[in-house]
C-alpha cells in the first residue's frame, strides 16, 4: 500500500537557483510592463523598447538558472558515483525523479 504525503512547504526549495539577481530582473520587468500598460501598450517607441528589453533579459537569465539545475544534478550523480556512496546516489537519483516528474 502506497500513501501519499503533502508537503507543505515553501515551493522556493526546489528553486534552490533562485538568487537575487533573478528578483531584481523579475522585479525589473513587472515595473517596465506596468509603465507599459499604463501608457496603452505602444506597439513601438522607447517605452515598449524597455519593456521588451527587460522582459527578454530576465527570461534569459531565468532559462540560464534552470539549465544550470540540470547540470548540477548531472554533476552531483557523477561525484557521487564516483565516491561510491551508496545513498548519496540513491538520494540524488530520487530527487530528480521527482523534479523531472513535475516537469510533466
């Protein structure tokens, strides 16, 4: 019988990533996009430039964080593989079960 357990935790534990440099560019964008919003939404001009701008630089970055996860996670299986320690394998290849399960 299998049981199911909720975790009631704060979901920023599995963006261990996440720095302050990433709140500063999404604080960035939410700012740009309401001067943006409040000026009608121009299609074109130095108000929708910025908007863009920054959007663009925090996704980046933001797509640069994530992938960093995926090489770390890869890189601490290899160390922990070659440490032969039986549950630091176990523990790491669990974990990315589950974080490439949420993917999904």
């Amino acid at each position: 019988m299998l049981l199911k357990v909720a975790f009631l935790g704060s979901k920023k534990i599995y963006k261990y990533w996440w720095s302050e440099e990433l709140s500063i560019l999404k604080q960035n964008a939410i700012d740009t996009n309401k001067v943006w919003k409040a000026a009608g939404k121009p299609h074109y001009g130095p108000i929708f430039y910025k908007q863009q701008s920054c959007r663009l630089i925090y996704r980046k970055r933001l797509r640069q964080e994530q992938n960093s996860e995926t090489y770390s996670y890869t890189n601490a299986l290899h160390d922990a593989l070659l440490r032969k320690k039986r549950y630091g394998i176990l523990e790491v290849l669990a974990f990315k079960i589950r974080v490439n399960e949420q993917m999904y």
